[in-house]
C-alpha cells in the first residue's frame, strides 16, 4: 500500500496564478482609481460650464476595475491573510483559554476553600457548656440540660 506522503497545499501553477493576482489586482486597482479620480476632476471642473463632462463614463469604467481589483488583490493574498489570521487567532484563543483557566483556578479554589472551611466546621464539635448542677456536657445552642433537665443559663 501506497504511503500517504503529505501533499503540498500550493501547487506552482496555483503560485503563479496567485502571483498574476498580486500584480494584476493592484494594479486594476490603480487604474480603476485613475479612472474614477479623472472623472471626478473632469466633472466638477466642468460642472459651472455649459462643457459636457466628457470624461464622466470613465468612472463607470473605473468603478468596476476597482471592484475587480479588490477581488483580484484578495485572491493573491487570501492565504497570506489567511494564515495570519489563522495564528492571530490561534494566539488569541490561546490567550483567552490561559485567562479563563487562571480565572475560574480562582473561583474554584475559593469555593473549595470556603466548602471545606465549612466541613471543618461541622465536624467540629461546637464549644460545649457543662450543667452547673450535674456536669453534663451540652451543646452551646441547648436550652436546657441533657442530663437533668434544668435550664441552662442564656447565653
Ligand atoms: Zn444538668
């Protein structure tokens, strides 16, 4: 059976094709520009006059090249934008998961500590007070003697 090698992402007809698209993209991009910058000179300094802004229908023109060259340009450098947002936000993420951990470490030991502040607590026997007629041991919170019965001074 054949092993499975590790093929490239980028075969170099797809590197030319991108190379084309970085070249070509801006530079539609520029000319688009041109045209719809020149249009929009010729048109305002024409505008008081009875002149015909002849130049007008290259925004038309240009407007469109822009948007070709956006598309262009965003081709050529997808993956480079790509991979770079991929590792910022893989950093970020990373980031976001080291706060969240250190955050909630926090909240769980403090309810950790107070759980078991309040286990020890509980097992431990409350302050006892012993009847001063018979001796016997009660509990901090009794009214009265478990032994013989009397009441307990309030305390
Ligand atoms: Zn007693």
């Amino acid at each position: 059976m054949r092993k499975n090698v590790a093929k490239p992402i980028e075969s170099p007809g797809h590197q030319t094709f991108r190379r084309a698209m970085r070249i070509a993209g801006p530079t539609m991009l520029l000319i688009g520009m041109a045209c719809v910058a020149t249009a929009f000179f010729d048109f305002f300094a024409k505008f008081g006059s009875m002149e015909t802004p002849r130049l007008f229908c290259l925004g038309f023109l240009g407007i469109p090249l822009i948007f070709v060259g956006l598309v262009m340009t965003q081709m050529g450098f997808l993956g480079a934008l790509a991979r770079y947002q991929a590792s910022e936000m893989a950093s970020v993420s990373k980031d976001v998961a080291n706060y969240m951990a250190e955050e909630t470490q926090d909240s769980v030991q403090t309810v950790a500590r107070a759980a078991t502040r309040g286990i020890q607590q509980g097992l431990q026997p409350e302050p006892s007070r012993p009847c001063a007629k018979c001796g016997h041991a009660n509990d901090a919170g009794d009214r009265f003697c478990g032994g013989c019965g009397e009441q307990l001074p309030s305390a």
